[in-house]
C-alpha cells in the first residue's frame, strides 16, 4: 500500500494515519504530529478509487458499505501494517490506530475483527463498520470518538450504536462531540490529543 514512514523516538508508540475519502498518506501527519510528536508515523493511502478519490473500501451508495470488499480490505490493511513493523523496526504491538471518516470506518473494522491488537484508537468521524452477532474483546483498547451532532454523514445515532457495540465489547471509549457537521476541527484534534495524553503517559 502506498504509504509514508516517519521515524519517532524508541520507547513512543507508532500512530497509524487512515486519511478520509479523497485524502492521501499525507493528509493526518500533521494531526499526528499534534497528538505526539515523538512518536513514529505511519500515513497509509487506501487502494480503491472512488470517482477518482481514495477509499479504503468499496461501498455500494452514501452509508451503505460493500461488506465483502470492507472484509478483504480490513485484512489487507491489517496484514499490511504487520509487514511495514517488519520494514521498518517499530513494536507492532505499540500502535495506535487513528482514522478519519472512511479512515475512521475502516479503523473500526480492525478493532471489530481482531480485537485487542492495539494499544488504542482515535475514531473521528466514524460510522458502525459492520453489523454481526459477536464481536471479539476489546477489554483492553481504549478508545476516543469525535462526531459532530449535525453530522449529515454519520448521524448521532449511528455514533451512539457504535459506542454502544465498543462498550459491550468491553472497551472503555472517551467520545467528543461539536456543532460542525463532518468537519475535522481544531477541537476535537486537542481533545484527540488531551485523551492520548491522560491515556498513555
């Protein structure tokens, strides 16, 4: 997958940047940077095209994901960040998942299939990836959540449904919540960071 690596210092975690649709591996460096900058950056560019914007997965209309491609993509996105620790020396069980929008989706999908492989995740923007009857533990994968009440892409509900299905997988999730539609804020990016920090320092 096209990516981009910057080293941070040993003992930092590793921040894994899922931009949103249209986005690049460029796009959350800068966030990440916010967040930590000492840790290591992972900025990974998602492999579909959408009209010519990158996705990380198909969908079949607004909010109405392509589950199949969703499943294939999760596990190529899972197996390609275990191939770049190997590439380039970072503790594969220091990383921290961050994504925005589809990035944030996609995000979700990792944590609702593999579970607590993560020391954490930053889901901004998200909407419920997938719907089944049994989701594996994440007793031990802190989460944050920022969602803008007016969101015209992810409702309020569809937040709250997803709280809901990390809560009862055991996760405990810190959630952020402005009056700005899906816009990525300054806000919520300071709130991503003091939940980082009360979390893991």
């Amino acid at each position: 997958m096209k990516h981009i690596f910057k080293q941070g210092l040993e003992q930092h975690p590793t921040l894994v940047l899922l931009h949103g649709t249209g986005g690049n591996e460029h796009d959350l460096l800068s966030i990440g940077e916010i967040i930590d900058p000492n840790a290591s950056l992972l900025g990974i560019k998602g492999n579909i095209l959408e009209n010519g914007m990158p996705r990380f997965f198909k969908r079949l209309a607004e909010g109405l994901f392509d589950e199949e491609d969703l499943r294939f993509r999760t596990e190529e996105l899972h197996d390609f960040i275990e191939e770049a620790a190997q590439t380039y020396g970072f503790d594969k069980n220091n990383v921290l998942l961050l994504g925005y929008s589809n990035g944030a989706n996609i995000a979700g999908s990792l944590l609702l299939t593999y579970g607590n492989i993560y020391q954490g995740t930053a889901l901004l923007h998200p909407m419920v990836p997938m719907r089944q009857a049994s989701y594996p533990s994440l007793n031990q994968t802190p989460i944050f959540i920022s969602a803008g009440r007016n969101d015209p892409i992810c409702a309020m509900p569809e937040t709250d449904e997803l709280i809901e299905i990390l809560e009862e997988a055991g996760s405990t999730v810190s959630s952020f919540w402005h009056d700005f539609g899906h816009r990525l804020t300054a806000e919520e990016v300071a709130a991503t960071k003091q939940w980082y920090q009360q979390t893991f320092n």
